[in-house]
C-alpha cells in the first residue's frame, strides 16, 4: 500500500503551536502538504468601490503567511503559496502531488462557508474527502451545556452557563517534524501590487506596532504578562493599567495564536487583574459572535440583504457617513478615533463601541455601512466579532440591553475634553 498524503489548507490559522489539523495530519499520514492560497475575493472592491481588505491588514497577512513558512520550514516542511481561488488550486495541487484527504478548520461567515462549500464540491469531483475540524473558539462546541440551536441569544445568560457547565480544552501538542512531499514549487509571497493594494504608510504617531505571524504573537502574549506583573507589582502606577489591554486581536483574528493558548497562559499566570478578566471576557465575547453566526445562519447577514441595505441610503445619510468615516463630524473623540482608525488600522474597543454607538445613535445611519467600514479598515478584522458586534449596536440582538459592555454609559459629548488625545490624531496634513 502506498504512502498517504494529506493537504492541510490554511486558511484563519496560521499557527504550528495548538493546531489540531496540523497535528492529526502528521498523525495520520505519511506526508503532509501545507497550503496557503490568497483567494482574489479578498481582495477585489466592495459595492463602495472601496477595498474589502485593507491594506494594513493586508500587509499584517503577508507578514502572518511568511511567518508561517519559517516556521514550518523549521519542522522540514514547507508552505505552498498560491493565488488563486482555492476551488480550482486546492484540486489541481491534490491531484499533482497524489493527496489522499484535505483537511481544514471550518468557519461559520456565509463567505467564508460559500467558499468551502465550493471547495469540497470541486474535491469531491476528484472523489476526495474534505474534512471539516474546529478550532478557532475557545470553548468547543462539543463541549456547550446546549446544542447550537438552543445557545442563548442573550450573552450574559450564555456566559453563565458556559462558565460554570462547561470546561476549555487543553491546547494539542506541537508536532515535532513535518515529512512533505518533494515540492517543485513552493511559490513566492505575493506583493500589496499584486493583490491591487498600495503600502500603508504608518503614522509616526502611532503607539500599537502589529507585525503579523506566530512567532510575535507568542513574544506579544509573554509581554503583555510581564507587563502585568510589573503593574500589579507597583500598585501606586495606575496609569496605564485602565486601558492596559493585551492587543491580541490581529493575531488572534488570523489564527497566529489560539483562544485557547491565551486562556491557558491566563491560568498559568494565576493574575486575576482587570486586564486578563477583560481578556477572558473578550475570549468569551468571540465564541458567543461565532456561535450566533453557527445558530442563526444567514438570518442577519445574507449577502443580498447587506448590499440591498448598503444601496438604500438618502444622499443626506451618506453625508453624515462620509463626515463620520472621515472624521470630520466635529465631536473631537469621535474624530480622533477615526483619525486613529484610518491611520492605524486599529482603535481599542472602547473607541469602537463609542464610535459605533455615535454613527446609528446620533446620526441615525445604517450600522450595516459602518460594518463595512471597518471590515475594509480593522488589521483584526473577524467576520463573526465585527458583524455581530455592529448588529448588536444596530438594536438586531435579541436583548441588548443584559450587558453594559454594549451600553456604555459616557456619552460621546462626555469625552471632548479629552484635548491631547484629540490633538494626537490630528490628520498630518492638519497638524500645527
């Protein structure tokens, strides 16, 4: 009997470390064939004409797949880049280097789904199996006091419950060498130019430095718990410790890191401080989005209704949008956040929900636009976080009103004497 090879299609997940694919893959055959393909839908213009990737997140995936590459390189291995729609590659790769299965993390946006839907059609006309593994929550769904159909709408019901009836997994081993087959041609990282995208050029202002892969999110998690330590050891220096979150989220979208090594790390440390019972929280806040998308299909985010809704706005609504995108709205927190957002790529969340709350509150726009906006510009962009965070925002939740985290008390008008951090993000061309 000859040897078995299997494909292991990367896809949000971009890690060696707690990768159950990769890891049953080296269990379960002979040879192993890493794949990463930057599929063009990514990259191609919204109904907006805007970008649907923007391009520091685009530039945070290039830095995230190269990483990749190392270190599997490291175990012997090697990563085959291609770009392409992974329907007709993943076959066509299958079929050269005789592959007998393909695995692959599944995912729960209907884009995301379409996407491997095709996928697994295409395989199938080969006669080849796609199998479908869990592995971007923290809890697994497995694992819920619930099946799927039953989860809470509400979140602070099903955090309860989640929290006391159910328990995280432990992280799966690191293989410790990968056999590839004999790869002719590996590929080369593509260019911003050639996924349509221009370099982002950074602010110098800018505090939040993300460079994408495994490899600094590991140092970025040791730090952040060494920064930790020295705040809870000097407890007089309150400075920093109100806002003094992790910045995980653009590894953690892209699979860099798993929810579940972030929450181990947690319990490893034993520091029950604001910062890591925030972070828990926000670990939480993903599995609940992504379990929403999971329940309710695409009751709230079928493609056509967006776009129907994207269509439907007044030429005064769009006004109103642009201000706000381009903060230009004269609410100086709210024009600071979108000054930070649009030179960064990122905001913390706090900005995010006050921002968000603003534009379907006070200027009564459609959040659906905003949702997209931030889809083009967020570097930790999930579809389930961003989507679900939005609708809440919008009033489509079934019950908005259990948890403050979505009802921040402070007005947006309450934090205009913030001077310094509205002067800090002052578009360049504006600065004194």
């Amino acid at each position: 009997m000859g040897e078995k090879t299997i494909l292991v299609w990367f896809r949000n997940d971009l890690r060696i470390h707690d990768n159950e694919i990769l890891l049953e893959a080296t269990r379960k055959a002979d040879k192993v064939l890493p794949v990463y393909c930057f599929d063009p839908y990514y990259f191609k213009n919204t109904a907006s004409g805007n970008p649907k990737t923007g391009s520091f997140r685009a530039r945070f995936l290039l830095e995230s797949v190269a990483d990749l590459r190392k270190n599997l390189q490291k175990l012997g291995s090697e990563l085959i880049i291609r770009i392409g729609n992974p329907a007709e590659i993943l076959p066509q790769l299958a079929a050269q280097y005789e592959v007998n299965e393909v695995y692959h993390h599944r995912e729960v946006a209907y884009e995301e789904t379409n996407i491997s839907e095709e996928v697994e059609t295409a395989l199938w006309k080969i006669k080849l199996n796609l199998k479908h593994f869990i592995g971007h929550t923290l809890y697994h769904k497995e694992d819920l006091p619930f099946p799927i159909k039953d989860i809470p709408d509400s979140f602070s019901t099903f955090k309860k419950k989640v929290e006391r009836d159910s328990d995280v997994r432990p992280c799966v081993a690191t293989p410790e060498t990968i056999h590839s087959p004999a790869i002719t041609d590996a590929g080369e990282l593509p260019t911003l130019q050639q996924l349509g995208l221009e370099e982002p050029v950074d602010d110098p202002r800018t505090t939040n430095h993300f460079i994408g892969g495994e490899t600094r999110a590991l140092a970025k998690l040791s730090d952040y718990f060494l920064d930790i330590s020295q705040i809870h050891h000097h407890k007089g220096a309150r400075g920093s410790a109100a806002d003094h979150t992790s910045k995980l989220s653009p590894w953690l979208a892209l699979g860099c890191i798993s929810p579940r090594q972030v929450y181990w790390e947690v319990m490893q440390h034993g520091q029950h401080t604001h910062g890591t019972d925030i972070m828990v929280l926000e670990l939480l806040w993903r599995d609940y989005f992504r379990f929403m998308f999971k329940k309710h299909g695409q009751k709230f985010y079928k493609a056509e209704t967006l776009m129907n809704e994207l269509m439907q706005v007044d030429l005064k609504k769009d006004e109103l949008f642009e201000s706000w995108k381009n903060g230009h709205t004269g609410i100086p927190f709210i024009d600071a956040s979108m000054h930070e957002l649009n030179a960064t790529g990122y905001i913390n969340n706090f900005s995010r929900q006050i921002v968000a709350g603003y534009l379907v509150r006070d200027l009564d726009v459609n959040w659906v636009k905003g949702a997209a906006y931030f889809e083009e510009k967020l570097i930790d962009y999930s579809p389930a976080s961003n989507w679900g965070n939005w609708a809440y925002i919008g009033g489509m939740a079934h019950d908005p009103r259990d948890n403050r985290y979505f009802n921040i008390n402070k007005q947006a008008g309450d934090l205009e004497t913030k001077g310094e951090f509205v002067d800090t993000w002052l578009p360049v061309a504006e600065m004194p």
